[in-house]
C-alpha cells in the first residue's frame, strides 16, 4: 500500500514504507518515556507509544503514579493513510529536535489524564548492541534500541491535581527500539502464557549531575551474560562528553520483603569497562513504581501490543497497588524509581528487572513471576 510517506526519501528497501522487516508482522518501531522528581515526591509518569506497520495499527499508553496509585490511559488505532502521524486520538509525541527534543500531549479526554511535556536530553544518546535470538532455527528477536537521559518541563493533570514539571526537580529516561520483538505474553486471559526459568535481567538507567550509565544484562548463570550492553557518559570539566562501554557488571541484590511480587530493596553493582576504573553503584529502591501492564506489555486483558482494535479505541483505570488482586495482574514488569550513590554522588533513575525460577541466585522472589 502507498501512502504520503512514500514520497519522502528514506526508503531502505525495494517496498513502500507501509511494508517494513519483510513483511514480518512482528516488526515493530516503540517509543518510551519516564518521568520523576528527585526531591523524594511520590510521583512517576510513563508513557509510550508502539507502531506496527505490517499490522496496520498504532497504539498508546500513558499514566502516572502518585503515592499508591496508578492513573493509566491506553489507546489504539489503525494506520489508515495517516503513518507519519504519531499519534493515537488524544495522545501525539513529536520529535521537535532529533535525539535532542521531543513533545508529548495529552489533551483533555474521559480518562481525566492530561498532560503537556517536554523532553530535553541531558546526555547524547546510546545505541545498545544489537539484540539478535533464534529459538529452534527461527529468529525470535532482531531488536536496534537507543536510550538516553534528559530533563523535562511542562505540566500534568490527573483526577483534577496538577503537577508542574521543571528540568531542575524532574529527570528523566527515553528509548527508542525497532525490529522484530518477541512477544514475551503474560496475559493470563489470553493463553498461552510464557513460561520463562533460570535466568536474571534488569535494563536500568542512573542519571547523576555530571554523568549518566545505561545498563541491560541477560544471564543465566552469575557473571556469564549472554547479553550485556551498557554505556557510560561523563560530563567533563570543558563541557564536552566523554563515554565508556561497559564489558562486565557484578550485582548483590537485597529483595523487600513484599508478599505481593518481586521489588528490589537495595543492590550493589560494580561496573567494568573498557577503558579506565570500574565504579560502583549503589541501588536503593523508592516506593514509587509504574507498572507496564497498564501499558499493554505482554497483554493486558485480552489486549496485546500491535492488536487490532477498529479505527479508534481507548480505555482507563485506575490501580490500587495495595489491592493483591491489581498486583496479581501487574506482575513484576514495571519501571522502578531508584535513588543512586556512586563515589559521592547523588543521583536517581529507573530500573526494570526480574529473576525466574532456577536462577542460581535470588531464590526468595522466585515465587512470583519474573516478567
């Protein structure tokens, strides 16, 4: 199918841009944003949105959490001959500044969310190795991310209370990934549901004033990854930015004491790289998480990533996280607030995670799923 965006240039392959990874309806092109303040408020926005061009389909989320709760916005729509547009009814992002500034609204609507934000990055942006597995001969996952680190301001309206952003109290994370994603389904009304065992991840991301590291490790057994990719920046006296790739990490994880899912108490990790000192990182886990089912990660009540909803569709709730019920459904797949010590230095980010059954290590939150 053609459509107005086959009359810009950046085609890649002999094929209209509404055909993309060969036809494989996997392919899919995500945004992902978070959003918190330093000064220990209990608040942390998400948001996101996925397109998926060989299923002719768009769809979003967006919410915030404040204290115990969870306020989410998700929507869906149909490409039609609108590709270019990134946005899903009253959700739009817009790429102001390549790898440097984006806007993201949310303009009035049922769910009582709204919000206008910029995003300014703070750091240049990481690519992540290639994420490249097959599964008995067949590719499972080709995935190209970017990550990056950046400030934001703006303003949030949720239930009626409205929150004003400043790029001095309020940091933040992005990514950007296209390719072929597994699907990864946890969605227990929607079997079959993924079984996943013996092995431990976390895909973090610590911001401090001067510098900033990105961290996504994959291992079945302790300090043998089969995926490590990882970047640190440093803001250096003169105002340029220096960075290091990181080639091994060690962690000592404390788990909280949570009869509702996995959350990490406190955790040590000690980078290498590959060139100069490794650091040392201090975790310490803040109440305040997101949990990314309300987002459609691994299926939510029927409705999965890239799904076909109609021409528009789009639904809201809100989440007690205290309710054993809501948990259950949640998982353990969220982004966690993480205040961080390195060498003296104060600084915050989020950190997803989680650890199956057999890992050799962390056998206490093995009772609850890892994903």
């Amino acid at each position: 199918m053609l459509t107005a965006q086959d009359d810009l240039i950046g085609h890649q392959t002999p094929a209209p841009f509404a055909t993309s990874g060969a036809g494989d309806a996997r392919f899919t092109e995500r945004y992902w944003y978070t959003a918190h303040p330093i000064d220990g408020s209990e608040l942390l926005f998400d948001a996101g949105l996925g397109y998926y061009p060989n299923k002719d389909v768009m769809d979003a989320f967006a919410g915030l959490t404040i204290g115990r709760r969870q306020y989410n916005f998700r929507a869906s729509r149909r490409l039609g001959g609108r590709p270019l547009e990134t946005s899903v009814g009253p959700f739009r992002i817009e790429i102001v500044e390549g790898m440097k500034r984006h806007r993201l609204t949310l303009v009035e609507n049922p769910s009582g969310i709204s919000f206008s934000l910029e995003f300014e990055a703070s750091f240049p942006s990481a690519q992540e190795k290639q994420n490249y597995r097959e599964r008995d001969g067949l590719v499972e996952e080709d995935l190209a991310r970017v990550s990056q680190f950046g400030r934001w301001r703006g303003w949030i309206v949720v239930d009626g209370r409205r929150f004003n952003v400043e790029p001095a109290m309020w940091w933040g994370q992005r990514d950007r990934s296209w390719g072929l994603r597994s699907e990864m389904r946890t969605d227990e009304t929607r079997p079959p549901v993924a079984t996943h065992r013996n092995f431990f991840w976390t895909w973090s991301m610590f911001q401090f004033e001067t510098s900033a590291l990105s961290i996504f490790l994959k291992e079945r057994s302790p300090g043998k990854p089969h995926y490590l990719s990882g970047t640190e920046f440093k803001r250096e006296s003169d105002g340029s930015v220096s960075h290091r790739e990181v080639v091994a990490v060690e962690h000592r994880i404390d788990w909280a004491n949570d009869p509702l899912g996995q959350t990490i108490a406190n955790g040590d990790l000690t980078f290498q790289f590959d060139r100069g000192a490794p650091r040392q990182v201090k975790m310490h886990g803040l109440p305040t998480r997101f949990y990314l089912k309300a987002g459609m990660y691994g299926g939510l009540q029927g409705w999965t990533h890239g799904d076909d909803r109609g021409d528009y569709y789009a639904a809201h709730d809100v989440w007690n996280l205290d309710d054993p019920a809501t948990r259950e459904v949640a998982r353990t797949l969220s982004d966690h607030v993480i205040k961080l010590e390195s060498a003296g230095d104060v600084g915050f980010g989020i950190s997803e995670y989680g650890v199956a059954t057999g890992y050799p290590l962390y056998e206490g939150p093995q009772k609850f799923p890892a994903l």
